[in-house]
C-alpha cells in the first residue's frame, strides 16, 4: 500500500515538473517572439515598403522567424501590408501602421557622413531617369548633366534621422502616389527607385515563396 502512494507521487510529481517546463518554454518563446517583432518592426519603419524575404535577408533570419513576426504584429495592427504589381508578378511588401506621405523620406543619419558642407542645411535633389531620383548633400555635375531636372531643398533632422521632402515636381513627374519605392545608399548619396504599381491592400499573409519575394 505505501509502494503505491509513493508510485502515484512520484507520478504527481513528474506531470508537474513536465507542465511546468511547458509552461517555461512557452514563456521563453513569447519572449524571444516579442524581442524579434521589435526588431523587425524597427527595420520595416527605416525601410518600408520590403518583402517578406527582403526582411529576411535584411535581418539574416529564416522565413519561419520573419512569417511569425509579420502575423503577429500584423494581428496587432502595427504594420500593413501591400501588393505591388511588376511585370506581371505580385509581391506582398510590408509598411509600418503609421505611412509617412509619399514624398517625405527619412535616413538614420548614422548612414551617412554628415557635417559641412555635406548634408548640413541642404540637399540637391536629381531626376536621374524615368524610374530612379538621386539626392546627394552637394552638387553632383556628373548627376545634373544626365538628370531632367533638379531642385534644391531643405534638410531637416528629427529623432536621429534626416527627413526629406521631395519637391511636387518630382511626385507627379513618378506617380509616386501609385508606385512603389526602394530607398538605398550609395556611397554617401540617396538613391530612390521608382518601380511598379501598387494596386491594394493585403490583411494577412500567405505563405509566400523565396522565389516570389525576390525584389529585382
């Protein structure tokens, strides 16, 4: 009779300890899944408008890391996604909650080399061709013999980042209202490249290809 009590505590016991680990993974997990949605939503506001397999590649995560992040925050209502339609393909990107108007671009100002006379009060904006802008925080002869036009405009900083606004001109001379854009640096220079329609709104995720988000 003692022999069984003992059995049967010892079984108590043991279910205990086997609840209790799953209960402190699932924490661990939560955790580790709340870290990586903050990571991955600062990423989406200081380059929105990526791919899912973008982001990963960006963040050197697996797909199931980036997939789980997006759905999470995306139940939370902390970013939104779009569909972007080039050459006959659609492409799931990814924007913060909060969209910044069209021609206002924001740079962590710790990617580029800031400091007078680069980047200081002004910004001299390029219409390089029919798809791509270049802005430089000085002249650039070699911009302005290939570019349509140019204008100068004023920087301005806010929260670490340099915001800039693009001049009306260029928002209607690249329908930047409809199309999608990739902001990147190149060498201590801005490059904007216009590409794509943007034709709606996507609610959630499907389970997107590597080869699918691959952004050309």
């Amino acid at each position: 009779m003692e022999y069984s009590k003992n059995l049967n505590n010892t079984r108590i016991i043991f279910i205990v300890v086997i609840v209790v680990c799953e209960k402190m993974k699932k924490i661990k997990r939560n955790v580790r899944g709340k870290e990586s949605d903050e990571i991955l939503l600062e990423t989406i506001k200081n380059f929105p408008g990526l791919s899912q397999y973008e982001l990963g590649k960006k963040l050197k995560w697996n797909s199931g890391r980036v997939d789980g992040s997006i759905r999470r925050l995306l139940n939370e209502g902390r970013i939104l996604m779009r569909v972007l339609e080039r050459n006959g393909r659609r492409v799931n990107l990814v924007y913060p909650k909060e969209l910044k108007p069209v021609n206002v671009i924001e740079i962590p100002t710790q990617l580029l080399k800031t400091g007078n006379p680069l980047w200081d009060k002004y910004a001299f904006v390029y219409a390089l061709d029919s798809s791509t802008i270049g802005i430089s925080g000085r002249k650039m002869p070699e911009w302005e013999e290939i570019s349509c036009f140019l204008e100068k405009i004023p920087i301005q900083t806010a929260e670490g980042k340099m915001v800039l606004k693009i001049p009306e001109k260029f928002r209607r001379f690249y329908n930047m209202e409809r199309k999608h854009r990739v902001v990147s640096i190149n060498g201590n220079n801005i490059l904007i490249t216009i590409s794509g329609n943007i034709i709606g709104a996507k609610r959630y995720p499907s389970n997107i290809s590597k080869t699918g988000n691959t952004m050309n």
